[in-house]
C-alpha cells in the first residue's frame, strides 16, 4: 500500500525516510496531486541497470533489423575489416 504524504512533511524528513524501503515506497504530494517519490539507491540502481539493458536490447534489435534488410557479413570479412 503506498504511503502518500504532502511534501510539507518534509519538514521532518528523518521521519519521512525512516518509512522509506523497498516494500514501502513514500509519495509525496504538492497541492493535493502526485508530485515526487522517494526511492532507496538499491531501487534506483536497480532502475538504471533495467534502463542500461532495455537501451542495450533496443539498439541491438535495431541492429539486427539493419543487418536483415542490408545484409550480413561473414565472419572473415569482419576479421578483414577489423585487422584481426
């Protein structure tokens, strides 16, 4: 269940972020809407490592459609190419 507090709460943020982990994520609202949330740096590791492999798939599916609709190289003309 999400623990939503207005961002005035912040005035007594070691409050705040005592309520804060992975099970139980704080919301903070500005105004009466949704406004930010306070993640734990394992959650946002864990964000950045999801986004670094959904980029890393993205440009490979990319890549391969290229490789379908232009052609593919063996694996000698790439060593030829690379100087291998």
């Amino acid at each position: 269940m999400p623990n939503i507090k207005p961002v005035s709460d912040l005035r007594n943020y070691t409050e705040v972020l005592k309520e804060v982990d992975v099970s139980n994520r704080v919301y903070l609202t500005r105004n009466g809407h949704g406004q930010y949330g306070i993640l734990t740096m394992a959650e946002i590791d864990e964000l950045d490592r999801y986004r670094a492999a959904y980029t890393l798939f993205s440009k490979l599916k990319s890549s391969e459609e290229r490789a379908n609709k232009e052609g593919w190289i063996s694996a000698d003309d790439l060593e030829k190419e690379l100087g291998v």
